[in-house]
C-alpha cells in the first residue's frame, strides 16, 4: 500500500479489509484455474492456466511477461557462471586451443536460436508453429523494447513519488521490492491455499507468478482508494467553500491556519475501490428492438 501512495498509518480494520479481499479474489484464480484444467483432463494447474484467468487484462499480461523473461535471464545467467566455474583452468594462456577462442558470443548464439522467447503464452500467435526461424526476438529484445504499458507505469510512479519527502522515498525504494514469496513462501501457499483449492505444477514460477498478481491488487485497490479521497474532499471542500490546496501557493503568517493532515483511506474507500474493480464497462449493442418510423420519447 506504501508504494502505491498510501504513506499513513493505516487502520487494522483497513489493512483486514484489503488482506481479505485479495486472498479471496486469488484462491478464486487458483479455482477457475483449477476448473479449466479439469476439463483439459490434468489433475494439476499450469501456469498457463493461471495466466488465462487474467488474459483480458493485457497490460498485466504483458507485466507478466516481463516477469518470466527476466526470470529466464537470471536463470541463463546462473547457468554460465556455472559452466564458467566447472570449466577448465588453464594457466598459460599460450596453451589455449582455438575451440575456446572461437566460442561464439550473446548474438551469435540469439542469431543461431531457434526455440520461442521465454513468456510465450499458447494463445500466443508464435506458439502456433512447431518451427521457430533463427534470428528472432529475444528475452533481451523483447526487454529493451519499452511499451507504452511500460511508460504509463512510469508516469504513475512519478506522479506517486513526486511529493514524498526523502526519508519517504527512501522506505518507498525498499518496500517497493518487496514480495510475498521471497521471505515465506510456504506461508503463501497457505494463505493463497494451494494443496485445498489447487495443486500446481513449477511450484517456484506459479508462487512467484501468484505473488505479483497478489501485490499488483494491493497497489490497484490502494490506488483507487486514494482517488476515491481525493474525490471526496475536493467535493467537500466545495460545499464549505474552502480553496483547494495548490503547490506554490502556501501562506504564510501568525492568523493563518494549517491544513489539516489527509487521514489515511479507510474501509468505506477500500470498498468502494473493490466494487470499482468489479464493475464491467458498458457494451454498445445492437438495437434489435427498433422501431420504423415516429417514435414517442421516454423518460430515462
């Protein structure tokens, strides 16, 4: 909630509120993700099978993706410096063979590859072809190349940070890494209910995975929330005729009042930023019900 922009003490209540939530709409993934496996006839959840629960909402699809790319790297990384450190010491250099000397470099190996880059979902259009051609993207690629999804997120923790004092934007540099599995992940799987609700296969990819769809529902809610209080007090303000607070524009003087500290959100806001979430955006149909001709107009 810190990194979203809630910087106060929030309530116990509050902080119940949103744990609830949260746990609820997760182990609710896990059991639809449960269900569609079911009917693909597996006893276990895939992590394709979590990610299809969220496919409608691309941008945190594409999150994901990002996520299990740099996964992948990390994971490519750790396996050269193992080879490098298995491999064989050789103390005069004169007496290196011209087969360690010609090994190929990042780009000529991403050049020669012909496997799909990590984060390659089966819905995906270049999961439908059992043949890869060298030369195509790559993790690094794929990374280097930043979306607008990407730059919005950006923008919205540049406007998050923008106020806070330095000793805030210092706790917000560390909470910001936090996570849910890192520190305690058998307390996670109990808490999300994996082993009752679900069973999942690459326990350590679906936790990390299940983990950062747990957190970005923390931010959104608190996010939304703190809109929501805004909202409310810009009305309030209005309706008692005070000047809202600008930056650039603080008085200064014996008589003159300080504004009020903001109360932190409570759990009216963290309800009403729930039913925001939940509520389906508006579908143009088809008018099949039209009339030829003069019609009388109704009161709406």
């Amino acid at each position: 909630m810190y990194v979203a922009g809630e910087t106060q003490d929030v309530s116990p209540e509050t902080l119940t509120l949103v744990e609830q939530i949260v746990q609820d709409q997760v182990r609710h993934i896990l059991s639809a993700a449960s269900d569609l496996a079911a009917r693909a006839g597996r006893k276990t959840v895939s992590l394709n099978h979590i990610i299809f629960q969220v496919r409608r909402d691309e941008p945190r699809v594409q999150r994901i993706k990002s996520l299990l790319r740099w996964r992948a790297i990390r994971l490519e990384a750790k396996r050269r410096n193992q080879d490098t450190q298995d491999g064989v010491e050789i103390d005069d250099p004169d007496e290196m063979s011209d087969e360690l000397l010609d090994n190929p470099t990042v780009e000529e190996v991403a050049a020669k590859r012909t496997e799909p880059a990590a984060g390659t979902l089966p819905w995906d259009v270049e999961s439908y072809y059992s043949i890869i051609p060298p030369g195509g993207d790559t993790n690094e690629k794929l990374l280097n190349d930043p979306g607008e999804n990407s730059l919005q997120r950006l923008r919205w923790a540049d406007e998050v940070t923008k106020a806070m004092t330095s000793e805030e934007y210092a706790i917000y540099s560390e909470y910001r890494h936090a996570s849910f599995t890192t520190r305690k992940p058998k307390r996670f799987c109990e808490w999300v209910g994996i082993g009752v609700v679900a069973d999942i296969v690459k326990r350590e990819d679906s936790l990390e995975i299940l983990g950062f769809i747990a957190a970005e529902m923390v931010e959104r809610l608190t996010d939304i929330a703190l809109t929501l209080q805004a909202q409310d007090l810009a009305a309030h303000r209005a309706r008692v005729s005070l000047p809202s607070p600008k930056s650039g524009h603080t008085k200064c003087g014996l008589f003159v009042t300080k504004d009020l500290k903001r109360e932190p959100i409570n759990v009216g806001h963290v309800r009403r930023a729930f039913r925001e979430t939940q509520a389906n955006p508006k579908k143009k149909r088809v008018q099949l019900n039209r009339v030829i001709g003069p019609r009388r107009l109704g009161l709406t």
